[in-house]
C-alpha cells in the first residue's frame, strides 16, 4: 500500500523525523521510494543556461547576482537557433527533457517571443521542455504553456522565517505567486531549496513543511547544497554536515513520495559513498554536465560510472529505448562543453 500523499504537515512532525535514529529514517524513506518508483532508477537532465549573469536579484549565494563581484562573464540572451542546435544535440545522444534556464529577475515582455520560439522548437523535436525565468506572471505563464513548456522551476530557496537573511528583493509571497501561477496555466512544477546558507536545523523543516503542504506538491524537488563561491556574501559560511543533508534527502522523500527529489548542486563536494548514501534515501534524480550553473559538478563519465558501481540505470520513459538513455548519461555532456551549463535550481 503506498504512503498516502498529505498537505498537512506541523513542524513538530517535520522535526520529529529529522530527529530520528539514521538508519530508521534511511529505511523509512527507502520503503517508501519502493512504493513510488523503480528504486534502482535515476532522472537524469540536460541544462542549459541561455542568459547568463548580471541578475537583478541579490540572493547571497548567487554568483550570477549583478550585486556581486565574482568575475562571471556576463551573456546575453541566446539566438533561438543556437538553443534548437544545443537541444538537437542533446535529443540525438538520447536526452529526453531539455531545460533552459535565464539569469533574470522576471523576462521583460520583449524577451517573450524569444522564449516561446525556443519552447515550440524544443517541443517540435520530441523533447519535454522545463523552463526557470525567475518570477512570472498569470499572462506570461499563460503564453510558455500555450507554446508547450512542460516544467517550470522556481525554488524557495529556504523557509520564510530565514528568507531575509538570502534574499530582499523579492518577498517569499512573490515565489509563491509564480508557483501558483504555473499550476493556473497547467505547467508541472520543479520548487525546492537549498541547505548550508546558514540556516537553523528548524529552517529546513520549515522549508521542507512549506514544499510539502503547497495544495499540489512539485513534480520535482531540487535539494540544493551550497556551492560557496568568492565574491558572494556566503562565500565563507561553515560547511554543512553530510549526515545533516543525507537526512534532509530522506525527510523529502518521506513527506512528498511521488516527486523526484533531486540530487542538485553540491554534488562535486560529495564523495561517492555520500551520493550513494543519498540515493538510498530517496534522491531519484540528478544533472549531469560539467558544470551546474557557474559552478562545479561531477563529469557525465564520473555519473555513469558511480552508476555502474551502484547498479543503477538512467530513468526510462516509454519512447526512449534502453541504448538511448545509456548513450544520454555517457556521451551528451560532449555535445554541450562548448556551451555554459544552467542548473535549474539555481
């Protein structure tokens, strides 16, 4: 019998999970990804980032924020047809979904022709599209599902009693208004956080709580570990512990045991033991690239082979044939290292 999807998590309940002994909160979660998924499948996903730097946001661990100095190179947004070459590459080694992600407060309405392009030829080869923009509104969403985006991702980031302290222009209510205004247009939803900004272990709770107990919870649910990068204000914090973040992995699965939880940024920082550790806890998804956004992350051949080690397989969808999704984990990082990678988290 499968865990029954709930809306209405207390904090208490959220903090009693994380307080529990770690292998019974392993095996908790793993009995319950057995009952959702295949538990030795992986989503793997193809990013790439088609505007890149000076955002308006000044969300501190951000280094393409335009209120930092970290020596990011600043791009324009991308020619539609250099997109659709990028996303035919990807298509051809395999790849199933392809995200396009922009450094943008909001897309100003010039920009929109542009991104519907980019969809509908995204779309026209098969592919399912995911799009994150920053904030949308009700007609701008509205538009992107009429061209055919499938997923939108607009994270959180952390819960709304630390929110302030990461971000000041733009409220917590904002994120909530874009999510609402995705599902409004029929789009999935791609909304998590990111944990080791600082916060309070009742922080992540409460960001968890808050995932949870949307009236509809994400497809998809990034876990983001910080990526501390010279230049933005939290490039010193203390690093978080990896027990801490494998239980946060364990304590999403449990509370939303239908959405991919989403092994995210960070994963360069994480030794194999560590990523195994999170894969038993209920993380069934990851990108693959060499990098995520401006930063590190683990080569397509390190993923496919800790895969291998692991007895882990590529998630299929029913088109796409067994070969193509081996060749999309080993060889569709080729195909992009010409063009800076977008970690939609982010």
């Amino acid at each position: 019998m499968s865990t029954a999807i709930r809306h209405d998590w207390s904090l208490a309940e959220v903090n009693a999970l994380f307080a529990l002994p770690f292998n019974d909160l392993l095996f908790q979660a793993q009995t319950v990804h057995r009952q959702h998924f295949t538990p030795n499948e992986v989503q793997v996903s193809t990013l790439l980032s088609i505007k890149t730097g000076a955002c308006a946001e000044d969300c501190k661990y951000c280094p393409q924020s335009g209120h930092y100095n970290t020596g990011l190179e600043r791009e324009r947004l991308l020619e539609v047809e250099k997109v659709l070459r990028q996303a035919q590459a990807a298509k051809e080694k395999g790849a199933t979904r392809f995200c396009m992600g922009a450094a943008w407060s909001n897309p100003k309405q010039r920009d929109m022709p542009y991104l519907i392009e980019m969809v509908r030829g995204v779309k026209a080869m098969g592919l399912e599209t995911c799009m994150t923009l920053g904030m949308i509104d009700t007609e701008q969403a509205q538009s992107l599902a009429s061209a055919g985006l499938d997923y939108y991702n607009h994270n959180l980031d952390t819960s709304p009693e630390f929110y302030g302290e990461i971000i000041t222009t733009r409220t917590y209510q904002d994120r909530l208004d874009t999510l609402q205004h995705v599902r409004d247009a029929g789009m999935k939803v791609c909304c998590g956080g990111i944990l080791g900004m600082g916060e309070s272990a009742n922080d992540r709770s409460a960001l968890l709580m808050q995932l949870a107990n949307l009236p509809e919870h994400p497809e998809s649910v990034p876990i983001n570990m910080l990526v501390k990068v010279q230049g933005t204000p939290l490039e010193n914090v203390d690093d978080m512990d990896a027990f801490d973040f494998v239980r946060a992995i364990a304590v999403a699965r449990i509370m939303m045991p239908a959405s991919h939880v989403r092994l995210s940024a960070g994963r360069s920082r994480m030794n194999e033991q560590m990523q195994a550790l999170c894969f038993f806890a209920g993380a069934n998804s990851i990108f693959y690239g060499d990098k995520l956004l401006t930063t590190d992350n683990p080569e397509a051949d390190a993923d496919r082979q800790l895969f291998a080690k692991l007895g882990i397989r590529p998630e299929q969808r029913q088109d796409v044939s067994d070969e193509a999704h081996a060749l999309a984990l080993a060889d569709a990082i080729k195909e992009q290292q010409q063009a800076p990678l977008y970690h939609a988290a982010n």
